[in-house]
C-alpha cells in the first residue's frame, strides 16, 4: 500500500461509506478489493468515495477493476463518488 494511502470507513443510514485517502498505488487496490469483500458480507450498500484521493495511477486502477471484475455479482451494491469516481469504478458499478 502505498504509504501515503488511508482507507477509512463509517457506517450511516443507507450503508457502509468508505473514504479513499492518498495515492491509491497497486497494494492500495488490493487493499480496498479486501475491504469491500469483508464489507459486502455484513451490508448491503457501500459507497467508496473518492475525493480525496491525491492521485490515480494506472496501474492501481487497472489492478483494482481486474480484481473486481472477478465478482461482478457485487457491482450494483457498491457506489463510487466524488472526482475520481468515473475512472475507478469497475464496469456496471454506478457512480455520482
């Protein structure tokens, strides 16, 4: 994980929101890939939001939507938001 990056969630009305902080590098995607699995067995929603995000490289983001591609039975529980939403969401995954 890259040693800036910070994954930090809280539980609201409407589900599990997951903040993405820092660089999200190769290790960081596995890293969210593992924290969305743990969260999808206890809710039903989870939102990631990306604004925070400092940056995106490709190589994080292409390691991310392979790994989460795998589980496309998942993609409609999970919603991306904020900046980099468009870029980082796996196919079939809504984003705001």
């Amino acid at each position: 994980m890259a040693s800036n990056f910070t994954i930090q969630h809280h539980r609201r009305e409407g589900g599990l929101h997951i903040n993405l902080i820092g660089d999200f590098d190769g290790s960081s995607a596995y890293e969210l890939k593992h924290c969305l699995q743990k969260a999808l067995n206890r809710e039903k929603r989870v939102i990631v939001h990306t604004d925070r995000l400092a940056s995106l490289p490709p190589f994080g983001r292409e390691m991310f939507q392979k790994q989460f591609s795998a589980h496309p039975h998942i993609t409609s529980r999970v919603v991306f938001t904020g900046a980099y939403a468009q870029a980082i969401a796996p196919e079939g995954c809504p984003t705001q």
